[in-house]
C-alpha cells in the first residue's frame, strides 16, 4: 500500500519539512500521496505537485482547516487512512499535536521521532536525550510516523509532476477553537531550515551580551540565531531560540556554539550538525566532545576578534 504524508504549510506555500518528510515516506513505499489540507490552498498544493517521487497530491480546502487545528485535520487524515500502509508527518509543533489523534483514534501505537527506515515495519528513533537509538517494529496495520527531519536528507523540490485530486472536507465535533497566533517576525533564516546557527549559552552572562557578541557574528555569516536551554532561561532570548532536546532539532551545515558548556539536552538538539564550532573557555565543557573545531578562550576576546576577521 501507500504512504501519506501531511504537508506542512501556511496556507499559501510548503514548509521544507515536507521535503524530508517525503523522503521518509518513499523509504516506506514506493508510491507517496501527500495530503494538502487548509484554507486557499493552491499555491501549497501546486508545490506540492512538484515534488519528486510523489504520486498524487490530494487537496482539500476548506475554512474550518485554516488555522491546522487538531481535530478538523485528524478527522480529514481518518476519512482517509484506510487506503495507506503508512501516515507521516514532520516531528514539528504541527505534527506532534496532530498525529497522536490520528494514532489514537485508529488504535494503534504513534512512533515518534523516527531517524531511519530499516524496513516498511521496523525503524529507529533516538531514546535518552539521544544517547542511545531503539529500534522498533511495529505490526500495526497502519504505521503513524512522525518524522525527525534532520535524519532524511530531503527530496528535490522540484521535478515531479503529481497529479492532484480535489476532496470535500470532512465533517467534524470539537470542543476547541482557534483564539490567535502570534508569528515571531525576523529577517533571519528560520531556525530549523538554516544553514548557519549561532548560539550562545549562559556563559554570555546576560542578553546584553548576548546581542552584543552573538548578534554581529551571526549578521556577518548570515546565520539564524539559537541559545542553549540555561541561556532561555535566564531570560537572554525568547523560548523560539531554543536548541536541544526540549527545543528545536536541528542540523545546519555549520553550528557555532559560544559559551554552551554541551549539557546532554542542547546535545541531542545539535550533534548531527555537519560541521560544529565550539568556543569555550572551559577546555572540559562536554561541547568540545562533539565539536570539529575547538577553540579555548574567552569569548568576549575571541568572538569580537573572529566577527573583525570575516569580510
């Protein structure tokens, strides 16, 4: 059978995710439908067409979907899931608050954060803050997926030509209803789709500092900016910078981490960067365990003197 993947979108454009996610998926089965549900649609969906190695992009538009809540998409994904073998979707916010309905209303048991397919029934996802990989099977009949992004090198974006089918939206009762959204507005790549991040820890010592050593390094690399848990926390940034375990997983082509002692949560969220960059005046900060470059010195010294060096 088939695989489904929900697309991840703001009604008017695909978010990259989708891209890794269908990766997943065509290790699954060869033939992928991917489910555009919300509100003025088309753009998404015709993106969506364009994805290589998708079948079929089957599009419903309705306002009751606008907004992603869980239970008008569960119920579209359920009306359905009878006709696929898997259900995937990227392990993001969206993901995580959608899934586990669908999982639960068909009975069988969600696997979450998976890394790698072994095979269309067994899969590893990371356990321990990522310190250890489980490999599971699942006998289900359907298997709902949630997809780690930064484990499937994504699919190409262009050059499929997937046909679409249009479908009515499905009727649904709900308790719930949508009150607002507030959007973080910047001109920097989105954390989760950068190439470059910047990050600093609680060794910056305050947000001060923070825009005053992070701020221009980023600027000059044109990197997305990110922190380590303590650093959230003591009110440097806001909880959107948040990289680790209980933040954003990430994988950017070059990772610089500055004043980030490596606690085994920020680990989990980084340590599959491509390359890591860790400065620190600390030579025993467990960080300098998964970085390629390693520089011992004090960052206000050091990080003012390599923003000065970059043209």
């Amino acid at each position: 059978m088939a695989a489904l993947v929900i697309a991840e979108h703001d009604n008017q454009s695909l978010k990259a995710a989708t891209l890794n996610a269908v990766a997943a998926a065509l290790q699954c089965s060869p033939e992928v439908d991917v489910l555009v549900a919300g509100s003025g649609v088309d753009a998404a969906t015709s993106a969506a067409t364009k994805i290589a190695g998708v079948r079929k992009v089957i599009q419903v538009d309705a306002a009751s979907l606008a907004d992603q809540l869980a239970e008008p998409l569960a119920a579209q994904i359920l009306s359905i899931a009878n006709s696929y073998s898997h259900i995937l979707a990227p392990a993001t916010a969206n993901g995580k608050n959608v899934l586990p309905r669908v999982a639960a209303k068909l009975d069988v048991a969600q696997l979450s954060d998976v890394t790698k397919v072994v095979s269309p029934d067994t899969f590893e996802r990371p356990i321990y803050a990522g310190n250890a990989i489980a490999t599971v099977q699942s006998a289900d009949p359907v298997k709902v997926i949630t997809v780690r992004t930064t484990g499937f090198d994504p699919v190409a974006a262009s050059g499929g030509s997937a046909a679409v089918e249009k479908q009515a939206a499905t009727e649904f009762s709900s308790s719930s209803s949508f009150v607002g959204r507030e959007l973080t507005k910047s001109d920097r790549p989105e954390l989760t789709a950068a190439k470059i991040i910047v990050s600093g820890g609680r060794g910056l010592g305050s947000g001060e500092k923070y825009q005053e050593i992070i701020a221009p390094l980023a600027d000059k690399l044109g990197a997305a900016l990110g922190a380590s848990r303590a650093a959230v926390d003591a009110g440097y940034v806001p909880n959107d910078y948040q990289v680790g375990q209980t933040g954003k997983i990430v994988a950017p082509q070059l990772y610089v981490a500055v004043g980030i002692s490596g606690a085994i949560q920020h680990l989990a969220g980084m340590k599959d960067s491509k390359v890591i960059v860790a400065i620190n005046k600390d030579p025993e900060a467990p960080i300098f365990s998964v970085a390629d470059y390693g520089l011992v010195a004090d960052l206000n010294t050091a990080v003012p003197e390599l923003t000065n060096l970059l043209a």
